[in-house]
C-alpha cells in the first residue's frame, strides 16, 4: 500500500483501489498458505477481504503511514493480530520502523555471535518450518546481549530467505537447548535475586534457576516482539528442551505471564529430547539431539 494521508476521504480519490487490492490477497492466499492452521481458512475467504477493506478504511482515516507493504504483508499482518485492523497497522508500522533501521544487518556485526555455534538452522518439523536451534550452553552473557542474538537470528533467516532455503510460509520452528547449560550461561543482570536469597542453599537453588528461566525469557520475549511486528504469521513454533518442575513451575508463574496468549499456544516446554519427535520427523531432527539429521557446525569466516 501507498502512504494513505489523513486528510484523504473514503469516497474521494485515493491512491490506493480498494477494488484491485481486495482481489490480490486471496489469489495470493490461494497459492502459498500463510500457516498450517490456514489462518484465512475459516471457511470464508470474504471474512477477510471484509477485514482488508477495514484495514485500508482505518489507514485512511486515522492517518497512520502504511508504507510499503504489499497484500500478503497485510494479511500476514489481520492473522497474527486475529483480524484486529488497529492492532495490526500500529504494530505493522513498528516492524517496518524496526526494519528500515536494521535490515539489512551487516554480517561483521552479528559474525562473533555466529561464530559461537549457539545459532544454526538444520532441517523442518512436520509442517515444514525451518529449524533455528538456539543452543544455551553457547551463550556468553557478558559478551552478547539479548539484541544481539535476535539480530543473528534474523540474519541467518534473512540469508535463508536470499538463498531461497525457507519453505512455504517462511515459517521458522524454534528450539531452545539447554543440554549442558549452565550458570555461566546466565544474564549477569538476573543472576543475583537478592541478599536475603544467598543466605540458605535452597534460595540459592532457587536463584538459579529463576535466572536461567529468564536468560531465555529476555531473548525470547525480544524474539516473539520482533516476529509478530516485523514477520508476521511467521514465528509460529517454539521448543524449549530440558525442562524440569522448578523451570516450568518458575515459567508459568514468572515468565508466560508477560506473553500474549498467541505466544504462550506457541511455546511448548519439553522434557526430554523424545518429545522433540511430536514436532519433527527422526530424519529431520539433527544427531546430537537424537535424530538422523547429520550436522557439523562450520564457524563462519571473516570474509
């Protein structure tokens, strides 16, 4: 869509034909679904368009900028915010903002993240998402800040997506591995609860593990924010692996209670690497997490 001024009517002329674009997003529908579930696919294609037309009717009329966003980016967008037009423009219009100040990344600053190992893609699940591991025991807190591993992230995705390797939707499964993690893995800044809590073992037991339930919690909220405003309907799956009672309990009452609710349906907690198979196939789950998926991380060269 055009930039859609304020001052433009409904009726008057408009840069924009309502007609022309109504059209255009259910024939792009029809060739690449948006996600498994067929977001659009509640039996009427015209619910939609209906909900397309009141996105261009409020742009109009609230004079929000819209630039640049073609139809599957405006359906994308009625999808994840579940057909709310104010929700999906206003938070389009940050992910455009994040967009336009970021993409694209330059390789040199994300290639020490890289060069860790603790971001590969291998393999889809059994919907076709492409798989990001982010693996924990590889995360240096004191050397890499929760944006910066967002933005190595959206990096490898961005290449994927040059490289024509993302299938479908360009959806990506996300699989968060603990295996072997351990406090130094940490946030700096959370690891201390307080005075008071380093006084006993339990509270220290305690400490450590609201600490490393939210390492992943700071990364993951940046990453669930950044894919529903500036990849909508794309983010659609997430595992974290090796997860006991402490860390589910501290999660569920710390952690999901500061998500969206399409972010909680998202995330699946698993305790073990055999529930990895519900979501991917043997032969697309990589070795070391018990699957035939042959991998051997290359780091990156400087070049």
């Amino acid at each position: 869509m055009n930039k859609l001024k304020k001052d433009e009517t409904t009726t008057g002329p408009s840069p924009v034909s309502v007609t022309r674009t109504i059209s255009s997003p259910a024939r792009k529908y029809r060739a690449k679904p948006l996600t498994k579930q067929d977001v659009i696919s509640n039996e009427s294609l015209h619910f939609w368009r209906k909900k397309y037309e009141d996105m261009i009717h409020y742009v109009r009329e609230s004079g929000v900028s819209v630039e640049d966003a073609d139809d599957d980016e405006v359906i994308r967008l009625l999808a994840e915010w579940n057909g709310n037009v104010k929700d999906a423009v206003l938070n389009g219009e940050k992910g455009r903002a994040w967009k336009k100040e970021n993409l694209p990344i330059p390789r040199a600053e994300v290639l020490p993240t890289l060069k860790t190992g603790k971001f590969v893609f291998a393999g889809y699940d059994k919907v076709g998402r492409a798989i990001c591991y982010y693996r924990v025991k590889f995360h240096n807190p004191r050397l890499f800040a929760p944006l910066q591993s967002v933005k190595a992230v959206v990096y490898l995705y961005e290449e994927m997506r040059a490289e024509g390797r993302l299938r479908g939707a360009e959806e990506i499964c996300v699989v968060v591995d603990r295996t072997d993690a351990k406090s130094a893995n940490m946030d700096i800044e959370v690891r201390t609860v307080g005075k008071t809590a380093e006084r006993s073992m339990l509270s220290l037991r305690r400490q450590f593990h609201v600490s490393f339930v939210m390492t992943h919690s700071q990364f993951m909220k940046l990453l669930y924010t950044m894919l529903k405003e500036s990849y909508p309907a794309r983010g659609e799956l997430f595992l974290v692996l090796g997860v006991n009672f402490i860390f589910r309990k501290i999660w569920e009452n710390l952690v999901s209670v500061f998500l969206d609710a399409k972010s909680r349906s998202a995330t699946h907690l698993l305790k073990d690497k055999k529930e990895l198979l519900d979501f991917i196939e043997e032969g697309e789950l990589v070795e070391w997490l018990g699957g035939k998926l042959p991998y051997t991380f290359v780091p990156p060269s400087d070049e």
